[in-house]
C-alpha cells in the first residue's frame, strides 16, 4: 500500500490509476461531508477542517506519485506531472494520463503492470 500511494519508482495501470483517484475522492468527501453537517462555529467544524487539510496533503502527494507512475507507464517523461497544478490545463492533462495507453513490455522504469513480476 505505501508503494503504491506514497512511492515515485515503478509503472501503474490505468485502471489501478483510476481506483486510486477514487479511493482518494472518498477520503476527502469524508471531512467535506463533517464540515456540511457541523454548525458554523461548533468544535467540529474546526475538526473537519483540520481533517481536511490533513487529508488533503496526503492526497496531494499520493496524486502526484501516482500520476507519476502512470506517466512512467505511458512511456512519458513524469516531469509532465507539473502540468496538473496549471489550472487551465490540469483537466487535459488528467485525461491524457488516464487515456494514454501503456507501453508494452518492460521500460526504463519496470515491467508492464500487466507482466509477472510486476
């Protein structure tokens, strides 16, 4: 799991790409949905808060590392990974990693995701 979530080195899948996104989408529908239900200045509107805040930087860098991975998968330099804090371009750049088919066989960065020994 810390591979996965937290690590620059390796390939990952689309679709293993895709469930992280979601995974993470639901972490942080959690403090979200606390801070909607809490009164205005109540204790547990600070505490959803604070659990947004925590979430949302394990989620930045997970986001990022994963994305990375999944450049690395699509054969592309994981640099292009800056391009997702430009406002006007993240939307684009989220789809083209998402839809960029994989590079067959190993790469520089490991085997396919699909390979034994992955």
């Amino acid at each position: 799991m810390r591979w996965l979530l937290f690590s620059v080195y390796g390939r990952l899948s689309r679709k293993t790409y895709a469930l992280t996104m979601l995974f993470w989408t639901a972490v942080l529908s959690i403090p979200v949905s606390a801070a909607v239900q809490a009164d205005p200045d109540s204790g547990a509107m600070a505490m959803a808060g604070f659990g947004f805040i925590f979430s949302f930087l394990l989620a930045a860098w997970s986001i990022a590392v994963t994305s990375i991975k999944r450049l690395h998968d699509a054969g592309l330099p994981g640099i292009l990974v800056g391009v997702l804090v430009i406002p006007a371009a993240s939307f684009f750049m989220l789809l083209i990693i998402m839809l960029w088919p994989s590079v067959k066989g190993p790469n520089k960065h490991g085997p396919g995701p699909d390979q034994p020994g992955y």
